[in-house]
C-alpha cells in the first residue's frame, strides 16, 4: 500500500471517528438523525449547506467539463451564484413554516401545504429517483479517487465497493450530526486544496493565467467560445434557469434548512456564500491546465483529468491529500444523500401506509434502507458510462418539476389545488423520462425549430409544460372543489 493510499485511509477513519463522537450521548431518534435536533447555527449551517452543494462533481466533474467542454462549464458558477439570490428570500420562509410545523422531510412540507399525503408521496418518490444519479456521482468520485491514488493498485469496480460500504457505515451510524463536522474539514480542505492547484498549475506550466488561455486557444481554437449549436448560448441559460429552480429542491438539502436555529441564518448564507462559489474556477484552471498536459481523455474519462494531472505533477505524499480531500466531498453529500433517501422512503412513503409504526421503528427501517440503497447506487455507478456533469444535469430534470408547486404554496392564497400540483408534477416527469429514455433531444424531435430553440435543455421544457398543466387543472377542479374534495386528507 502506497503513501497516498494510508493518507486517504486516515481520512476515511478520521471521518468515521468524528460520526461517532458527534453522536455520543445523543438519542438518536428520527428529528436528532434526519435534522440535528434543528439546533445547528449560522456556521455549522453554512458547511452543512456547502457540503451539499460542493460534492466531488465540483472537484473532479467541474474541471472534467472544463477539459472535455470548454467554455459551456462556466454554468456551473453563474447557477450556483445566482441559486444564493433565490435564497435569501425563500429559505427563511421554508423554514418558518417546517419548524411551527415539525416539518422533518421535504414530502412533509408538500403533505402539510396542500393537504394531500399521495402528493407527499409523490413528491418523495421523485426525490428518491432524483438523487440516484447524483449518490452515483459521489460512489464514482470515491471510486475515482482511490484507484487514481492507488496508481493502478486497486480496479475501479474494488474502489465503488470500498467507498459504499464505509459511505454505508458512516451514515448508519452518526446521521446528520456526523455529516455537519466532517463538512467542517472538508471545507478548510476543499478551499485549501482547490485554491493552491488552480494557482500553482497554470504557473507552473505555462507561466501564469494569460498563457495558460493562449495555449488553449492556439491548440483548439474556439474551444473557449460557446458552440453555435449544441452546448450553445441558448443551452447555458435554460440550463442556468433550471438549475436555479432546482437549487433548492434536492430533499437533502431540505434537510439542511430544517437544521438551522433561526431562520437569520440564510440570509447571511445568503450574502457570504457567493464568494464561496469563486473557487469553482480554480477547478476549471486545472481542467484547462489538462487539456495540454494530459490530453487523450475522452468521454467519462475526462473526469480523471484533476488527479491525472495530479499525479504528474506532485509526489505520492500530496497525492494522498488531494485525494483525502476529494474523499470528503463525496462523504458530506453522499452521507446526506443516503440518509435522505432512506427517511423519504420510510417516513413519507411507508409511514403512509402503515400510520401507525412509532418514529423509533422508522428510524430502523430508514437505516435498514440504507445499505440497500447503496447496493442500487453501485450497480448504476459500475453500468453506467456517463459523465458526472451528465448525471447532475439528468437528476436536476427531474426534481425541479416540484418547484412551480413549492413556489405557488408559499403565498397566502394559493391558487393551486393538489390536483393541478400533481398532474403538473406527473406531466414534467414524463417529458423528462420519456426524451431521456429516449436518447431524443428537443432538435431530433423537431427538426425545423430554429437552432436556438433545437439546444434548450429539455429540463426547462418540461417544466413549461408542468406549469401549464398545473394551472390548467387547478383551474378545472375549482368549480367543482366541493364535490370532488374527500371527506379526510387521508382519501387521497
């Protein structure tokens, strides 16, 4: 076993060590694992969030599209610093209303505002399918990060396992509590780590920023501009316009916001978290540092792009911080993932059929659920061959069809029913599933569009027609709320 690899061991048993100190002498009951007792502070919220939001997609997935896309990569920093603006005016009202609620999931908040627990439903099982490809994304980053580190030494397939089971045991074993101080780490780290190869490289290789971009530009010409079709102009801002409405609505992150104390803390999140979002072109700097220093990456390998480059350019020893590092943006977010999937599961969809269980067996089913998740995520980590990018972009398609529903229940006369909030929802996942399955684009589908309208993100399309659909509906049944209303919630 190799330097790198006994450093990134230390950092998984660090992180192990720290689950299990967070929660000693916590009873672990549903609100302590799924949200912290809702004690945590504008800090710990702060890093509990950006370890949400900064998974091993911005380590080694942002500079992937930076080495294989070029300039379309920049979405990655215009959406998440534009999604920081939404939040200063929504996050405060979300919370609100789960804490005089008790509100401990995101399906409990669709239940609660509409009155409707097969929404709630829905609404999890959206959110469960959504965040497969993105727990996908952490099992491939771990897996990437320990075979790059291993030089070779251990397969891909052996390192998914290896990242699954200790991912597995972790969430198991400290629930949130241990996500929230190993995001602490992560954080220093991830700014640390990020910081110093996004300067270093560029200088080291080409002299400086400038030269590096000449290099680019002179080995791949227009690779640095946006394309006039594909990955085009109108591409970058339906698929920043989606990802903005789907910021918020990953049930994990849910989950993060019912943590807080108060809900003054998101507007100073809010207001800080911007220059946070800064250091993503440091990730890009590698990735185009790459495109001269390692090229023949094609694919789904251009996500190895960082840690080759790595690898070529320092010895073993900070090979294995890198990859310490890396490892930690996959455990924040995949710990968070896993406990969300598993609490929607158990508590919106079980517990509606079986109303009776106490919070106690939920918790048991919930960590139940758990390994079996992860045996779900592996099979797709290990048959899948899309880039992490591609798997972020196909989850946010799907869990954003529950923004138009949040949105309109936040005002005070909402004028959507559950039936037009479930129809809409129903109608934007079909779109979505049926041209994903498809392998269509909205250009194949309608060849004589104009090419601006042919590259839209079939995410934003769908969402268009959830709206609709769910105005429409609402419509309908007003006239005939009365008649066509059950007599108790539980109906419906």
């Amino acid at each position: 076993m190799n330097i790198a690899l006994l450093i990134i061991l230390a950092f998984l048993l660090l992180s192990i060590f720290l689950g299990i100190r967070s929660s000693k002498g916590k009873d672990m009951d549903l609100e302590q694992w799924t949200v912290g007792g809702r004690g945590f502070g504008a800090i710990f919220v702060f890093l509990l969030m950006a370890g949400e939001i900064y998974t091993t997609f911005s380590f080694l997935g942002g500079s992937g599209w930076a080495y294989g896309k070029g300039a379309p990569a920049l979405y990655v920093l215009i959406y998440i610093t534009l999604s920081y603006v939404l939040s200063y005016w929504l996050l405060p009202e979300i919370w609100r209303y789960a804490k005089e609620n008790k509100l401990m999931s995101q399906s409990d908040f669709f239940v609660s505002k509409y009155k409707s627990p097969s929404l709630g439903i829905l609404a999890a099982l959206v959110g469960v399918v959504s965040m497969i490809p993105v727990i996908v994304v952490q099992l491939k980053g771990l897996g990437i990060i320990v075979s790059e580190a291993s030089y070779g030494a251990i397969s891909m397939s052996e390192a998914v396992w290896m990242g699954a089971i200790s991912l597995t045991i972790y969430v198991m074993i400290s629930g949130i509590h241990g996500s929230v101080w190993t995001a602490v780490i992560k954080d220093i780290m991830m700014v640390a780590i990020i910081g110093f190869l996004g300067i270093y490289m560029p200088i080291h290789y080409f002299g400086g920023f400038q030269p590096m971009f000449e290099a680019v530009d002179a080995a791949k010409p227009g690779f640095l501009k946006f394309p006039d079709q594909g990955l085009s102009v109108s591409w970058f801002i339906s698929t920043v316009i989606l990802l903005v409405f789907g910021f918020y609505m990953w049930p994990q992150v849910f989950s993060a916001v019912y943590s807080a104390r108060s809900g003054k803390v998101f507007r100073k999140n809010a207001i800080i978290s911007p220059l946070y979002t800064l250091m993503l072109l440091f990730v890009f700097f590698v990735g185009f540092t790459a495109i001269l220093k390692v090229p023949g990456l094609v694919g789904a390998d251009a996500d190895l792009s960082l840690l080759r480059l790595s690898i070529e350019t320092f010895d073993p020893w900070f090979i294995g911080i890198i990859g310490g590092a890396g490892l930690l943006t996959a455990l924040v977010p995949g710990s968070m993932l896993l406990m969300s999937v598993a609490t929607l599961l158990a508590k919106n969809v079980y517990k509606e059929f079986a109303p009776d269980v106490s919070d106690r067996h939920i918790v048991r089913l919930a960590k139940f659920l758990v390994p079996i998740i992860a045996l779900i995520a592996v099979y797709f980590t290990l048959n899948g061959g899309e880039t992490m990018s591609a798997l972020i972009l196909m989850g946010y398609s799907l869990i954003t069809q529950l923004f138009p529903s949040l949105l309109f229940s936040l005002k005070r006369n909402n004028p959507i029913n559950k039936f037009g909030a479930i129809a809409g929802i129903i109608s934007g996942l079909a779109i979505v599933i049926c041209i994903t399955l498809s392998q269509s684009t909205i250009g194949t589908l309608f060849p004589s569009l104009p090419q601006a309208a042919k590259d839209l993100n079939v995410g934003i399309i769908a969402l268009a027609v959830n709206f609709i659909v769910m105005i429409t509906v609402s419509i309908a049944f007003r006239k005939h709320a009365v008649q066509l209303e059950p007599k108790s919630v539980n109906d419906i």
